[in-house]
C-alpha cells in the first residue's frame, strides 16, 4: 500500500477510506411495502390532506428513497435549525451527519388550520393522488427571510429556487416522518434513468467496482468534462484501483429556466456514450432527482452527501459548483473557490475524497479540448455554458472538437425548436 | 451520585461535567511577555501598519486573552469560511470547537497595496499607538453581503454592527497569528473589572467554587433577573454543589445608542451587589469587552463559548438572547425561543450546561417580581426594557419591587442627565 498512497500524494489525491457506508449505516428506504399498501392508502384517505407541489414531490421522491438519509421525512424544527446553522445534524449517538440544505414542506394557515390536533396528514400529489402519509407531525413558523438568507448568504431578488418555490409558499413548515404509498415515478419515459440509492449500489456490485466517482451536472457534456472524468478514472487506475466506475449523475429536479431541460441533456448524455466519448463499459448515466437550489457552497454538501449514500466515494469538483450569476449585481454570487474549500471542510463528509477538477478549455493548436497550460495562455479559448448556448442558438457550430457532434446535434435541434416555438407564440399574439 | 442526578433531573437541568476545560485545552495568551516587549516593538515599527477602528481594537482585546480560544488572531479565509457555514472549527485532531462569529480585521484597497508581499503587519490603535503585531498573514476578499447574511440571517439596513462596523469597512479581510505587545487597557476607571479568561479562572479557584454560572446580559440588572440568578443558585445548591458561583458578565464593547452605556450599568450593577439583592459573597462581576453583533442564535453561541473558556460550566439562556427587532419589520428579528434552541444543538457545546429562563414579571399581587404563574396571568406585569427606560426617562417611578431603589437611582440620573444635554443642544443650535 505504501506505493499507492505515495502515488496518491503524487496526484494531488488524498484516499481516505475504500466504499463509504451511507451516513448512519443502512439507508432509509420510506417506501410502504406492497402488502401493506392497502391498509396505508385507507389510512392515508381518513386524514386531512396537504397538497403538494411539482418540486415538493420531488423532494419525497429524494427522501423517500434515501439519497437524505438519515433523514426520514421533511425536518421538525430542531433538524432546520440544525440544517440552517450548522449545515449538519448531530445523531443519537453524538456523531454528525451534513445536512446542508433544509428539505421541509410549507402549508399555508387554511392548511395548518384544517390539519388542527391531527398528528398525522396525507400528502397529495399536484395530480390529486394520494402519495404519501407524514405522521408525528410538527408545525412550525417559516421565516423565509432568515431561510433565505442563510441558505443563499443573500436574499436579493432573483434567485430561481427562491421564486418558484419559497416566495410562493405558506409561513409554516410542517416537519414529521415520511411513508410513501408507492416509489414516485414520472412517466417521461425516463424514469429508467431515476436508480434509487439501493438500485445504484446494488449495480456498483454487479459491475464489481471498487472505486466510484461521481460527476453532478445539470448542462451538456462537452469533450472538457470527458477529458475530466477520463483523467479522473486514469488517475484512479494509477493509484491501485482495478475498476473504477463513472457515476455521471445529471440532476433531474427542477432547474431554471434558462438550463437546457433533461430530456435534452439525457438525449444528449447518450449520444457522448454512443460516441465512445465515455465508456460505457466503466460509465452509469443515473438521474439525482433532487431539485436545484442554485445555492453555491451550502449546495455542493448536499450533492455531495447524496452521492456518498448511492455509493460514491470520490466527487469530482470543479469551479463554482452550483453557482450562477449575482441575481442583481455584474459579479459571480460566490466566490468560484469556495464551493471547493467549504466542502473539502465540512462536518459530516470527512470521509469524502475530493476531486478537485483541473481546468479544461478549448485548445486552439491542438484543436481538442485541453488542460489549461499557462504557459502558453493565449493558445487556450474559454468557452463558458453561456457561450456553448449562444453557438447552439445562432447554428454557428463550436470549433471542432469542444463537443462530440452527435451531442452537438441535440442541442441545436432543441434550440431550433425553441425559437419555432418562439416564432409560433409571436404569429398568435398581437404585437 | 444518584440522588444527584435525579434532583437534577427534577429541577429540568442536565448536568454533562464538572469544571470544563477551554477548548482544545490549555487558553491561548497572546500578550507577548514583558521580556520580549522591546525587541518585538522595534519588529513592529519596521512594519506595514494597519489602523484599527475602536471596534476592532476591541476584537484584539478579545482575542489576546484568549476569550476565542483556540483561535490564534484573526480568522484567515479557511477560519472565516468554517464560522459563516459551520458555526465551528474543526481542530488538527479532528475535534470541533465552536466558533459562531467570523472574528475578522477588514482592510481597504489602499492598505492591501501599501502590504504588499509583507508577510506581517503592525496594528496600529485608534490613537496611534502600535499594539500589535500580526504574522503569516493571508488577504483574502470581503463579500460583505454574505457576511452579513450568513451571520444575521437577514440583509436588511439598520442592523447596528453592520451599519457601524461592516458597511464602512474595506473590501478586504486580513487573517494572521496575533501578537499584543502589552495588555488592552482603556483608563475608564473599569479596567479592574476587566478580568481576563485566566484571572476569572483563578479567581474561581480562590473562592474554590464547584460550579460557576454565568450571566450575560447589556441591561440594568432588575429584581426579575435577581430572582432568576438566586434561584439558579439554590437549584445547584440543592444538586449537591456546594460553593456555586455566579459570573455576573456585563458586555462592555460595542452596544447600539440606545443602550444605558457600561459605566452607567456598572454603577447599577454595583448598587444591586451593595443593597444585597445580589450576594458578593457569591459574585463575581467583570466585564466581558466583546463588541455585540444583535445577532440572536449565531451569537448567543460566542457569548457561551467565551464563558465556558473563562470557567464557566452553566450558562443561563432566556427568551431571544442577544435578539432585537427586525429592523424594518414590526416583529422581533429572530424567534424568541430559536437561540436557546440553536445553542442547545450547537457543535463543539456539547459540554455546556444550559440553564433555561424561567420567565419572571411583576407580581401585582405580591408586590415583586416572581416566577410568571399562567393560573393567574392577569396579576402579571410584564415590564420590557422599552418600559422600564420609558419610566427612568419620564421620572415616573416603576412598581414598588421591580428594582432596588439604588440601582433604579442610577438610571434615572442617567436619563436626566440625557435630557440635560439634549436641552442645552436644543438651545445652542437654531431652531
């Protein structure tokens, strides 16, 4: 072992541990058991109802299959404090699990008010089924200010996950354990994609790995990413590791408006694999059905902890991991270091190895992307997602070699279709 | 034992240890010694100097005596980053030690440039004295805006630290290991109160106290916070300590205008010791010389952790500790019961007792302040500090009971003394 871990340090990496157990041992897993369901759906029909959104139900979908374990259900208060101030829960037994994002249900007063005494309510999907049941409930006061402020270190107007869902939404919180009717599915012909925490363990066995990185992304690969996760499993190869697994994990919850869709990316994922950009063989393309807060370093914990209980146990981080632009202000909202520096610190992910990306970009002499070579900065050409979408719109095709064409394809006929659609919406409504 | 901790049990406390060590051991001192005084004066003249605000020399003040322990200066960015998201530090042997304020020095751009690549400066007082020098220094970016989010939990205008400390700040935070060159002293007439974590410790010793509880307040002292400190003292009593003593810890930096300022709280104080309702025997008073941030439950964490570094094992916690109104809203800016909540769960506490108000008022019946009885709620006076500085400031005397007639005797002439000299400005400046 002393070869490895010297050419570990070699590599800038730092191995902590072989596969990394789930916080707090086995996952949970909240879906009601078939024979059972029956007597819970008559249950669950009896009690008052909450109504949920499209984004509230992706947040059961995520708790219930574990990815938030040990959390088993939406927070009472003492775990959103505990989330809101410390971005960490403390267990029973006095170790700490990261919790970065607070996962919690909002009602408003006539909701609150018609639950009354009742310690338990049916939740009910933006469908009108009956998807769930919260019991021990615990109804508590939701300061969107102070939520906002220190989830986002802001609270200027603007943030996608803010308006779509906080502002919207009622003063209370209701908190309490979670029972899904039956696994939560969306019927969009990628629910094959969607591999429960279990489903992704179970398939890291078959493929016998022993090491698994994951990559979180919520835009098109490009041949800089491939580049990235290729190094990134050469690297693992060289420190010992027989068979690494790429987990390239897009995030399938809600996005804002500007991101390309999943099924575009998922459309586009498949071609870079049908390309031989990635390898299928040592490659799982798995959806995280998490929604997107846009929340910087307090949100890559939490892409990082759900990706620890499906099995991963190297994350591959890059520059500004869950960032986006000042809502008001010409600047990054976070410093582009921080998400790197916050995670490689916090409670609860000590066990976590961190993969720092090393920066790719266009390489004008070699015309293939690239490591960045300082020495020779200005060969080099950054080509940031606002650039890649603005080439895909206008039909003006990147250089060669930023991305595999087939790839490149999918996006141009999505943005083809949009500005058909744009040019539909201006033909029907009177200027 | 047993009786112990089943009375303790009854009286609601958990008692987790005797005396508790400062964190990470033995308390940092960075007052360099009277020996090295010359040598080290001459290294800082040779250096870039920084000058500090009032405030921030109050930090320096705080941080030499060790009240931040383990903390060794000013937060580099790694420090910085762990106290705005984490509320704590994680130590070299990987222990939490909690650290709920960023504990920063800002510089402006003009400073930066004169630093240079120095790799030390010299602190220079609000008078042009060197004080102190700071070593292995790292610069590194100021976001105000999620300082101020991340700590408050709210950006709106009108929170005093901010308004007088962070907004005229540079953009810059300097970080570095700490040197004073002689203790922080202010010729007030109070530096005798002025204890520091180490002398509290001996002086703890001296009267060989078995239980130290702490109370921190920036108030008058009224018979309702008498009866709460006695009673405290009667529930240790009756847990088996048998020397409990009480830290009576007035906050003596930075308060908001409308504060009674500390000398004139000291003199209250002092008078509350001398007509008995307070014991000397079982009391120490000192100031404690943090600034106050108003930042509720993210506070209320420092002011528990300075104490427990300076001896303390209880800590007394009401409603909405170190709260104030929102300063936009007509509302109390954070939940009044969130920081006895928060500081309950917060990492690196653990160790901490945490002795929970019980609310005292104004008994009508009775004609003094006592525990607040719901059976018989309309007897109650609740008299808020508003209240009470409406009475001293209009002469109007407060109930018979609610405090001692000297101490009350201070306040008033504070108050007289206040339109006094808002009188003689009325008549010097032109209407």
């Amino acid at each position: 072992m002393q070869s490895l871990s010297s050419s570990c340090s070699r590599s800038g990496l730092s191995v902590k541990s072989s596969l990394i157990e789930a916080d707090g041992g086995a996952l949970v897993d909240l879906v009601v058991p078939e024979s059972k369901r029956g007597l819970k759906i008559s249950e669950a029909e009896a009690l008052p109802k909450v109504k949920l959104t499209k984004i509230d139900l992706e947040w059961v979908h995520v708790v219930s299959e574990g990815w938030a374990s040990p959390l088993k259900g939406f927070m009472r208060e003492n775990e959103y404090l505990q989330s809101l101030h410390f971005n960490c829960l403390r267990m029973g037994d006095g170790t700490l699990v990261n919790m970065s994002l607070p996962i919690v249900l909002a009602i408003d007063d006539e909701v609150k008010e018609r639950i009354g005494g009742s310690g338990s309510v049916a939740l009910v999907g933006p469908d009108g089924d009956l998807v769930a049941i919260l019991s021990s409930i615990e109804i508590y006061k939701h300061n969107k200010e102070e939520r906002i402020a220190r989830t986002w270190g802001t609270t200027a107007p603007g943030l996608p996950y803010v308006e779509e869902v906080i502002t919207p939404a009622g003063n209370w919180l209701i908190g309490g354990d979670l029972e899904v009717l039956k696994p939560i599915k969306y019927n969009d012909g990628l629910d094959h994609y969607r591999l429960s925490p279990q489903q992704l363990r179970k398939e890291f066995d078959r493929r016998q790995a022993d090491a698994v990185f994951a990559f979180q992304l919520r835009n098109p690969v490009h041949n800089g990413h491939a580049l990235l996760m290729n190094d990134t499993r050469r690297r693992l190869l060289e420190m010992g590791y027989k068979n690494p697994i790429l987990l390239l994990h897009p995030l399938g919850g809600f996005t804002k408006a500007d991101d390309v869709p999943l099924d575009v990316r998922m459309e586009q994922h498949s071609k870079v694999l049908e390309d031989g950009i990635l390898d299928p063989e040592t490659t799982i393309v798995a959806i995280f059905p998490s929604p997107m807060h846009y929340a910087g370093p307090t949100e890559v914990q939490w892409h990082a902890k759900a990706r620890i209980n499906a099995g991963a146990n190297f994350y591959i981080v890059g520059r500004d991991p869950a960032g986006m632009g000042h809502p008001t202000e010409k600047r990054d909202l976070y410093d582009p270091d921080h998400g790197k520096k916050v995670l490689s610190m916090a409670p609860g992910l000590e066990k976590l190895n961190i993969l720092p990306f090393r920066v790719a970009a266009y390489d004008t002499v070699a015309k293939k992307m690239a490591f960045f070579d300082p020495s020779r900065a200005k060969d080099f050409l950054f080509i940031s997602g606002t650039k890649m979408r603005t080439y895909a719109r206008t039909g003006e095709n990147p250089p060669d070699g930023f991305m595999c064409p087939g790839g490149w394809d999918v996006l141009v006929k999505y943005y083809e279709s949009l500005q058909a659609e744009d040019s539909t919406l201006k033909q029907t409504v009177p200027a």
